[in-house]
C-alpha cells in the first residue's frame, strides 16, 4: 500500500466507515490510561465510555488505522532521518503498516475517533508491576502541538521531535510518562504520513487488588 493511499483510506474512508467516529470530546485523549486496571478489558471500557470505537482485529479499518499509530512507534525505535523525498515518506509508512500489523494482532486494543487513531497494550505481569502503552496519532494531533510548542527536543539528523512529562497518578508511586511527538522533515512529504503528530504514554503500576 502505498503512503498516498494510507492517508487517503484513512482521512477519506476512515470516517464514514465506523458510525457514530466524529463524537466531540474536551477530556485529555490519554485520560482512559491513567486508571489502573488489572486486563485490558478495563482500558476498552474506558476508550468507549470516552465516545472511542474499537476496531475489529484484521478488518479493514483496523489496518487503516494500524497503519496510523505505528509509526510513531516506529519512529521512536529506528529514529528516522528527516523526510526529505517521497521515498522516504512512502518507504517509512509501508514499512508501519506491515510492522503494525504483526505487532497488534495480539493483547492490544486499536480504536478510531474523530479522526485519531489508537492503541493500547498492556504487558504481562513483571514482578509486582504492569506496564501499560498508550499511543494516540494523527496527521495533527492539537494536545501534542501544544506539548510540542512549549519544550520540544531534537537532534540533527533525526527526523523526530519529542517534548515529555510526568503525570501523577493518585494513589500510585510512579507516574505515567507523556511524550508528545512529531515527525520532521520537508512539509509537502511529511504530510503524506497520517501519523506525523502523536501522543505515546507509558506507564507501570501495581495492579489492583
């Protein structure tokens, strides 16, 4: 699939396909994550009680908007080099399509609203700890431009830019880590890829009892 029709499917068809996407929302996108909740039932819970529509596993929109949320993913574990040209922009989005599609095909949660992709995965039990990711992205994604606008880190070279924060949690000892990305490089290509401003939170916690 090639990057055009990735941004085409998803900002053209995406919509019309789930009823009831465009359902406006004031509450911080990453609010369904910041409560402790022993499976990923609960977190599923949570994205629809916030209006979110969880997407069937290997359906179309679900690669649609796979397709979406893994390339921030992917960009936080290649570090791309700034897109430049067409090949960049469309070799990096066929590449999160395909790697999104093995990498969610189990334990975790992909969801579509208003135009926003998400994912949620919650890892197996480590010691007394559980470790939670939550990705939300989009071609413009205003909670990451605002983060963004406000302390943005990059480096030379590197076709990502990353601002970060802590976020209490009550009643737990570690916070939740926010990133806010976006991925950089020449305007007319970068705007080919449907995930270029993301929200990335992680997070361990004891389970509840």
């Amino acid at each position: 699939m090639r990057a055009g029709r990735i941004v085409g499917w998803v900002l053209g068809g995406l919509m019309a396909l789930i009823p009831g996407a465009a359902i406006a929302q004031d509450a911080p996108l990453h609010t369904p994550c910041l409560t402790a909740h022993a499976d990923l039932s609960g977190y599923i819970a949570a994205m629809e009680s916030e209006g979110w529509t969880q997407l069937e596993t290997d359906s179309e929109a679900w690669r649609a908007a796979v397709a979406v949320v893994y390339q921030p993913v992917q960009a936080v574990q290649i570090l791309p080099a700034p897109f430049e040209s067409l090949e960049d922009a469309t070799r990096f989005a066929e590449s999160a399509a395909e790697r999104g599609a093995r990498a969610y095909q189990y334990g975790t949660g992909v969801f579509f609203r208003d135009g926003v992709s998400a994912s949620i995965q919650l890892g197996p039990p480590m010691g007394d700890s559980l470790r939670l990711s939550c990705v939300f992205a989009a071609p413009d994604l205003p909670q990451a431009t605002e983060m963004l606008a406000e302390d943005a880190m990059s480096r030379d070279g590197i076709g990502l830019s990353m601002a970060t924060e802590d976020i209490a949690v009550a009643g737990q000892d570690v916070p939740a880590r926010l990133d806010a990305l976006r991925l950089d490089g020449t305007p007319v290509f970068t705007a080919m890829l449907a995930g270029r401003e993301a929200l990335m939170l992680t997070w361990r916690f004891a389970p509840p009892t």
